[in-house]
C-alpha cells in the first residue's frame, strides 16, 4: 500500500492530530498498563508518520519531540535520545518559534535523565528554563512551564 497515494491529505492531517491528542490522553494517566504503553507507542509513531506526508518543519519537529517524550515515559532512552536529537537538527535547521527552541532543552534533559545521564540532563535542563524564561508570549511561556514540570524526571534534581 502506497499511504500517499491511498489516504488523502486531509485524512493523513486527521489522523496525525487524532493520534497526537491521544498521546496527550494515556500520558495523562498516572500509571500505564503494558497495553496503554503500546498504545502510546504506537500513536507517537503513528502521529509521525502522517506529519511526514502533509506537515511542515514545525509539524515534523513536535512528531518528533512526543516520540522522544513517550521513549521517556515508558522508560526507553535510546528512543527518547534519538527523537530528541532528531527533534533538535529540525530545529536548528529551520527558522521555528522561540517556544520550540525551549523544548528542544526539556526534550534532551528529559531523555538524558531517562538514560540515567543525570549530570548531563541537569545542564540540558537549566537551559531549558532559561530558554523557557526567554518565550516571548506568555501563554507559550506558560504551557512550556507547566510541561517542564510534569514527570518523569527519573530522580533528576531540578533545583
């Protein structure tokens, strides 16, 4: 099956937004049973495949971020690592919103802390909030703030 072909660009946008919010959904959860977590997984990947087909860099960038932040969640550092470096060339190699550039530090200290890399996610980390502290709109500012603080930190000293 050729999925560009066979899905048009408004199916791909739709699924891409309805996989993304249920990925919103389950990590709401405070515990996730092996099922959600494959439901999570698959949602996150899902989401990232229909952006490839109709989203732009920003699109492309936050697929890759929640990739990054379901690895974390259910306690897999080397997807985290990977889709938040993939997350940061995106990125850097576009010209995208200062609220973006934040998370890129969030996303890397938070897959660094996943990985146990605790040194290295506290500096990622500080950067993220000085970064956090530069968003220019305060309701950009406000939603980075409160995703800085929601869990897993895995131990990780955020003071």
């Amino acid at each position: 099956m050729n999925a560009e072909e066979d899905i048009s660009s408004e199916q791909h946008r739709a699924i891409a937004v309805h996989t993304f919010n249920a990925c919103w959904k389950l990590m709401e959860s405070p515990t996730l049973t092996r099922d959600q977590e494959g439901d999570l997984l698959r949602n996150a990947y899902a989401s990232g495949f229909h952006w490839a087909f109709v989203g732009d860099a920003q699109n492309m960038a936050i697929a890759e971020w929640m990739m990054s932040r379901v690895g974390a969640v259910i306690g897999l550092p080397d997807q985290a690592l990977y889709h938040a470096e993939r997350y940061d060339e995106i990125v850097s190699d576009n010209d995208l919103a200062d609220w973006l550039k934040a998370f890129v530090f969030e996303s890397r200290s938070r897959a660094l802390a996943c990985a146990g890399r605790l040194s290295e996610a506290k500096t990622f980390y500080q950067k993220a909030v000085n970064s956090g502290r530069a968003i220019a709109q305060k309701e950009e500012r406000d939603i980075f703030e409160r995703d800085l603080h929601r869990e897993p930190w895995f131990g990780l000293d955020r003071t």
